[in-house]
C-alpha cells in the first residue's frame, strides 16, 4: 500500500496545484473514460515495475545494507544521491532523458529529488526487508508521473511545468521531501532491527 500510495499521494498533490493554479490544464484523451486508464495503467506499473527492479536490486538491495554503518538518515540520503549519480551521464550527455531544460536547474533539482526519494525506498527495502516494494514504488512513481504528464498541457512556456512539476520539478521535489521527512519522524526505534541484521549480513559478505 506504501509503495503505491506515497507516489500517488506525492504526484496527485503536485499536479492539482498544476491545474489548480492554471499553469497546466487537464485534457482527458478523447474516447478514453477512467475504467479503460486503468487497466493501462496498471500494466504500465508492472512494466516499471520490473525495469526499475535492476537499479533498486543494486542500490537499496546491495548498497544500501552496506552504507548503514554510516547511520540510517546518512545511508538512506547517500544511496538516493548515487541513484541519481549514476543518471547523470545519461542525462548531461545524451538528449534522450529530460532533454529540454538549463541543465544548472534541471540536475541540482534531479539529484535533490533522488536523494529525498531514497529515504523513501530505502524505508520500504528495511521494514520490509524485501527489495520487492521499493522496486513496485519505483515503477510507480515512474508510471503514475507518465500518465500525469500526459494529461497536463501547460498553458504557458512548457519549460515551466517541467521545473514545477517535472519528474523533478519543484513541487515534486517538495512532496519527496515532505514525505521523507514524515518518514524519518515516525519510525521508531523498534524497527531498527532489521537494518541492524543487513548490517551484519553486509559485513560478513
């Protein structure tokens, strides 16, 4: 429930300010009603899903466990911020992926978001011990943000919906962090033992 209601929450937030405020406007497809999106849509979840599981198996599944014994706020921070790290090549030298945009806005805002968000999955990999619901909220996030976008039109200059509410614009990167802030305040200290058990696998690996 975690793995598919943070993101939703998080992107449901920030594109009804989008609508809300007039920056974007919401065009629902022609011939298209709410019952047939969804099917859609899930399908697009578990397509995500599954592309996202190599990077979540290597960043929170092998990663993570190891940086924990630098503390669990570091750790979780640390292992967002390479997840993003490793998107940069992609992203300064490829047109491919966030193509439109001043870079010295779009990777500081990349790499916050990234590394907000880790605390996120990081949360859902050791309560869960499991890398299963962070790579489903992964994929969600991806899917839930597609389907967003291809609702929105902005009703000015397009540059503006992708810094505001982009897969890293500003009101999403505020919705990370509020979410991970949440995180952090409420877990307790009994559920410690399950990063103190990673650690001690990792150490022994």
């Amino acid at each position: 429930g975690a793995a598919l209601g943070g993101p939703l929450l998080v992107l449901s937030v920030t594109y009804s300010i989008v609508w809300l405020t007039g920056i974007g406007r919401l065009v629902w497809p022609a011939g298209q009603g709410g019952v047939a999106l969804i099917p859609n849509l899930l399908i697009n979840v578990l397509i995500t899903t599954i592309l996202a599981l190599g990077e979540e198996i290597g960043f929170r599944g092998y990663l993570l466990p190891h940086l924990l014994t630098l503390g669990r706020t570091r750790a979780l921070l640390l292992s967002g911020l390479l997840h993003g790290v490793w998107h940069l090549p992609l992203l300064l030298l490829t047109p491919f992926y966030h193509g439109d945009g001043n870079r010295w806005l779009i990777v500081p805002l990349f790499l916050l978001t990234l590394s907000a968000a880790g605390v996120f999955y990081g949360y859902l990999r050791l309560t869960s011990e499991s890398i299963w619901p962070t790579a489903l909220a992964h994929g969600a996030f991806n899917a839930f943000w597609n389907r967003f976008s291809l609702l929105t039109v902005a009703v000015g200059s397009p540059l503006v919906l992708e810094y505001l509410a982009g897969e890293s614009g500003l009101f999403t990167l505020i919705g990370v962090v509020a979410l991970a802030a949440w995180l952090l305040a409420r877990w307790q200290p009994t559920t410690r033992s399950a990063p103190s058990r990673l650690v001690t696998e990792a150490l022994n690996a």
